[in-house]
C-alpha cells in the first residue's frame, strides 16, 4: 500500500480553485496510478477532515517545441475533494478562501 503522502503531491493553487475553497472544495495534484478510494484515504488521513466524495481528472501534457524537436511536458492528475459539511475546513486553506 503507499503512503499517503506518496499519493498527495500538491494542492493546486489557482483563482478557480480558490473560489471553490468556500464551498470546501480542494484541488490537488495526484499520483496517476491512485484511484478515488486511495485519494480519499489520504485527504482523511493526512488533514484529518471527511471526504464527501472524489472527482479525478487526468490531462496530457502539452506539446513543445525547440526548433526540429518536438516533446511533452509530463501529464498529471488531479482530485477534486468535496468535504462533508459537518466537516472542518482545511487549515492549510484558511488564510486563503475569503
């Protein structure tokens, strides 16, 4: 099984997923190989907080070019936690969502 911290690599911090912190929704930045319940497990275990449920979303990395070469930038994916209303907010988000 892996660690927690493996399968979490970081939150994504952008305008849109600031807005959605009042709702308490996070974004996060995943490892690719984790499915929901294992994303779930680890918000649960690492920020002590309930997960209402997960949504995942995998993105290809873009195309770049340099002159005749051509390759992509690594592809990520991304969990969107929504936490229970009874559940206390994220401390890491708190001086963030206004």
């Amino acid at each position: 099984m892996k660690s927690a911290y493996d399968i979490i690599i970081r939150p994504v911090l952008t305008e849109k997923s600031y807005a959605t912190i009042a709702e308490k929704k996070y974004v996060f930045v995943v490892d690719k190989r984790a499915n929901k319940i294992e994303i779930r497990q680890a918000v649960e275990q690492v920020f002590g907080v309930k997960v209402e449920s997960v949504n995942t979303l995998r993105t290809d990395g873009k195309l770049k070019r340099q002159g005749r070469t051509q390759g992509r930038t690594p592809e990520i994916k991304k969990a969107y936690v929504t936490l229970k209303k009874d559940s206390k907010p994220i401390e890491f988000f708190e001086g963030m969502a206004q």
